[in-house]
C-alpha cells in the first residue's frame, strides 16, 4: 500500500444534519471540501476538514475564510474562530459502541415534551439519543429518548410527545447519558423495538415512540401494551406500519372507540412501558424475511461529519449547512513514529 492510499470517496448535499458514511473500511484520514463555501465569500465560512487518528474525535484542522473575500486562514474545530467552536470529524464503529459519561441535569419539567436544564449538553445534537436518570421523573429514569431543541450548554427537550406528563414538577439533581447522535446508530447496536409515547385514539391509530422509530411502510410490527399503559384492545396484535414521520407510524387498525392511551407516570413505578416490536415485513399479507431484523448485523465502520442546529456552528462544521455540496475523501498511510 503506497502513502494516503484514498479508500473511499463521494459527495452529498447537506441536509443540516450529521452525515454518518459507512466506509470499507477504517480510515486513517479524512479530508472534506465545502464546494458551496470554497466558491462562495462569507466570511467566516468553512473550506475544508483535515482529520487523522493522532487527532481526538469531533476535531479537525480547518480552512476558512477569514474575510468577506477569497482570503484563507486556518484553525482547528476545538479551538475555534469567530468567538465559537465547531463540529468536527470523528471515527465510528457502530459494533463497539459505549454509552457517554453521566452529565448532570439541574431541572427538568412536567409537561408532555420535558425540558432538562444541564451545563454541559456536550455533542449531543438535535436528534440524538440520551438516556434519563437519577431524576426525580422517576417514571421516565432508564428510559432512552429522541431530542430536540439542544440550547447548548443550556437545556434539550425530549423531542416525541409521550401521552402523559411525568407527574412531577422538581426533575432536577439527576443525570442523562449521550446514548447515540441520531436512531441510524441507534438501532446497529439496539434491538429495533421502541418504547411507546402515545397512541391515538383515530381511524387508523397513530403510534409514536420516544426514540425516532426508523420503521418503514409495510414492515409488521407486535404491540405489547400492558395494563398499566391504558389501550390494551392492542396487545399482542399484529400490525402493518406506514410510516407518517420519523416519530410516528400508522397503525390501521381504528382506535378510536379503544381505552385511552396513558403513559405510566411517577406514582406507577415500577411499571412495563408499552412497546412495539418489530417481527418481519408483509407482501400481499404474506411474511417474507421474517425476523430479518432480529438477525442481520447492520453495524458498520465510519465516519461521522459533524454539524449543528446553530447556523453559525453549522457554517463553520463538515457536516454543512443545508443545500451545501460537499465532497470528502478518506483513506489510509503507512505511519512512521519519530522518537
């Protein structure tokens, strides 16, 4: 193998997200180009990334412009420019991943999207996954959850809207955990059932799950509703999915005469939450690769460009802006360690 061998390469137009590219294999570099912001001249606008392994995850030597022109200066992510700190480029592989540390949160409210109020949301982004606990919404400890309007080192809101409000005003004097930056990481290392936030009284029903559930029409889906959760008409039964949005799914089946659904609050624990278990896909009502998802390894070996919901982060970030294209190579070299 001869020195920078490229492995991999391609291009995307940004969604305003975090773009995680599978790769062949791991990479000992990674470089990536801002078309729109090289050909552009608003000042402070990211150029392009430089990463490689000797550098810590979420960082990158950066070119941007330093002026309203073509002028070029150059930083690194963490350090930053402009009075602020950037997305970087990390390594990811999906098969050996560990939860984050526990950061604390000082408060949290009782309202069907809870806001947790913390000090430190670290890389936690819209759509990643935290876990609660140690808080005082005792229903909703060890339980993951989808979030939403990160304020940095501020606050986030558990993004899904769960049936009921936890019960409990104080949620403060807890802590969360960074589970994964978006459900695709999610479900490589989790099993794809999704715990349940509510399911509408509708024809058809309407379920959503606290993490995003990554579901896709025609998949065939078992409800467990116990008891405690309200709408148990639904449990144990079999159901075809259409998926309406990244939170919720159809269920067919009319609810709308069904007990309501509840979700347990701080005075039911310890309780069973309701889920929904994937247990094939359906053609012409007729199974085929039943329990695929119970028995194929999706995990894979990546890279995860980072940005921000913050669009002065975002301009400076690999991950882009929305409707920026963006090119990105990664490859890997002999190392040669000088004493």
């Amino acid at each position: 193998m001869s020195d920078n061998t490229i492995i991999q390469q391609g291009a995307f137009t940004s969604d305003g997200t975090d773009k995680i590219i599978p790769l062949r294999s791991s990479a000992d570099w990674v470089k990536v180009y801002n078309l729109t912001n090289i050909s552009g001249t608003t000042q402070y606008a990211g150029l392009t990334w430089w990463w490689q392994k000797e550098m810590t995850s979420d960082d990158s030597v950066t070119e941007y412009h330093a002026a309203a022109s073509q002028a070029v200066s150059m930083s690194t992510s963490t350090i930053g420019y402009n009075g602020a700190t950037y997305r970087g480029i990390s390594l990811i592989d999906t098969s050996n991943l560990t939860l984050g540390g526990e950061v604390a949160v000082t408060a949290g409210t009782n309202v069907t999207q809870p806001v947790y109020s913390t000090a430190d949301t670290g890389t936690m982004i819209n759509g990643s996954i935290v876990r609660i606990q140690n808080t005082n919404h005792n229903n909703l400890n060890g339980l993951d959850f989808s979030v939403d309007t990160v304020t940095a080192d501020t606050s986030f809101r558990l993004a899904n809207t769960i049936a009921t409000a936890p019960g409990r005003i104080a949620g403060a004097n807890g802590t969360y955990r960074l589970v994964a930056q978006n459900a695709t990481i999610y479900e490589t290392f989790k099993p794809r059932s999704r715990v349940i936030a509510n399911i509408t009284q509708a024809n058809p029903g309407v379920v959503t799950t606290l993490v995003d559930h990554t579901y896709q029409t025609g998949e065939r889906i078992r409800l467990k509703v116990p008891a405690g959760s309200g709408m148990t008409e639904l449990n144990d039964v079999l159901v075809t999915v259409t998926r309406v949005n990244a939170s919720t799914f159809s269920i067919g089946v009319d609810t709308s005469g069904y007990t309501a659904f509840a979700f347990p609050i701080y005075s039911a624990v310890p309780y069973t939450p309701a889920q929904s278990i994937p247990v094939g896909e359906t053609a012409s009502s007729t199974y085929v690769n039943l329990l695929d998802d119970a028995t194929l390894n999706s995990a894979f070996i990546g890279i995860v460009l980072g940005t921000s919901a913050t669009a002065g982060v975002a301009l400076g970030s690999p991950g882009g802006t929305s409707g920026d294209a963006i090119k990105w190579v990664a490859g890997k070299s002999f190392a040669t360690d000088i004493a």
